[in-house]
C-alpha cells in the first residue's frame, strides 16, 4: 500500500549538507504530492535552513496549481521537531503553530557544558574555522565542529563513524541530563529540551494536525532518514512504531531498493 504520510530528514536524505534540493529530488517529491501524500520534512535545521534549502527551491520548480497543492501538502518541523510550520496561503506564509524556545539561563547551561564537554573528550579544534560553532537557534542549540559553513567535502571527511562526537555526546549526556542531545548531520551535535526529539514532533503532528485517529495513521506512515542509528538524531522515530528507511545519502534516497524506492517509482 502505497503510505499516506511520508517523512523525510533533511540534511543526508534528501539535500546534501546545507544545500538546496536538487532538481530530480523536487521531481520526485513532486510526484509523491500529484498522488495525494502528505510529506513532512524534519530536521534539527531551524525556519530559515528550511526557507533557503526547501522552500526557495520549490518555488524555483512548482508554479500555478502544482505549487499552492504542493505547499498544501508539506508540513515542516524544523529543530529536530520542536517547531511545526503549516502553510497558511499566498503570498508563501508559513506559521509556527508549535515552538520550544530555551530561556537565557538554560542557554547559558548549555553553552558552559558544551565547554567542558569539548575538553574532557579530546576534541581538537580545526585549524580552520568556517562560522559560527555553536549556534543558538532559539529552541536548540547546534554545535558543529567545523563552523556552520564548513565545505561539504570537509565535513564528510570528520566524522564518517560519528566516534568524535559520541565522544563530546557521552560528556553532554552527563552534564545536561535534562535535555535531549542527538547526534546529527554530518558534523554536528542538537540539544532539545527532554523530550523534545524527532518521535515528540513527528507524534504531535500525526495527533493532532492529521485528520485521522492514531491507529489509522501509524499504518500508512513512512519515514526516511539517514541517522537511525544508536544515537542518531533520527533514532527517536522508531518509538512510534512507524516504518522506518535508512539510507546513506541524497542518492541512496533516490534509488534505495525498498519502501523508499516505492515511493517515488510506484
């Protein structure tokens, strides 16, 4: 049965790290929408990662009729699900109906265990640094090893295996034991309030934005993403018992030979 809900990381499923969709994935996106499926796209990027990667590249591709169903049709929650945006019309709005957004005090928590957690694991800072490393992005903070604006190519070679920022994460987790911290992207760590993760946003969203009861909706729901593994920011998800799809990148989305590939080809 072909699902009903299908969601999708960003950054690694179907955009490369801080990129722009491209063209064949907005095809394919697309093709899922003209058959009457709803997408939502969830990430630990904030509104305006989601604005420049997604939004501005559908407007670039979808005109007329195929863009106001196709915005119709997408729901965004951006910060790793602490935040819900639903498009409220032309000219493009979107409204954040759900937010989470940390207090000084709690950022200033953060912040100082980010400090001890980098220097009890080791972690050596690059030679080069691309932007800003900890980024407060309202309801989460991010730490990116590399700067926010790091070349895609360094930062897939970094941290391939993800053991540096286990490392800085196994730290964190004793030091913020109140709030979520999740490994994400490809060179970066999220910190949410507890239980602010994936499967919380994703799960609000199913309850209470689509018109069906829980029982109906798990069923016909498909999520893809890139971190489902121990300590992936997208490990949460399986929680809700939803079918869940690894892949390991934008083309492995594009091809991968199971429920994935169904979607877009069937």
């Amino acid at each position: 049965m072909f699902p009903e809900i299908i969601v999708f990381d960003l950054d690694g499923t179907i955009a490369k790290s801080k990129q722009s969709l491209d063209e064949e994935m907005v095809n394919l996106l697309q093709k899922i929408i003209e058959r009457g499926s709803l997408i939502v796209i969830i990430s630990g990027a904030g509104y305006n990662q989601f604005a420049e990667q997604v939004l501005s590249t559908f407007d670039t591709f979808w005109e007329g009729e195929c863009s106001y169903r196709g915005f119709r049709n997408l729901i965004l929650l951006p910060l790793n699900g602490s935040e819900v945006y639903l498009f409220e019309g032309f000219p493009a709005k979107w409204e954040r109906v759900v937010s989470s957004d940390f207090s000084e005090r709690e950022k200033q928590q953060i912040f100082d265990a980010f400090e001890e957690a980098l220097s009890k694991s080791g972690y050596e800072p690059p030679k080069e640094m691309f932007g800003e490393q900890i980024e407060d992005r309202g309801g989460q903070i991010t730490f990116s090893a590399l700067g926010q604006k790091a070349p895609l190519e360094l930062k897939k070679e970094y941290d391939p295996d993800h053991q540096k920022r286990l490392a800085i994460k196994m730290h964190l987790d004793d030091l913020l034991p109140d709030f979520e911290v999740r490994i994400g992207g490809t060179t970066s760590i999220d910190v949410n309030r507890k239980g602010r993760d994936k499967a919380y946003g994703l799960d609000l969203v199913l309850r209470n934005i689509i018109g069906q009861t829980y029982d109906q909706v798990i069923p016909n729901c498909l999520f893809v993403g890139d971190a489902l593994f121990e300590g992936g920011n997208d490990e949460s998800v399986k929680r809700l018992g939803i079918q869940c799809q690894q892949v390991a990148s934008v083309s492995d989305t594009k091809s991968c030979p199971s429920q994935a590939n169904c979607c877009f080809n069937s």
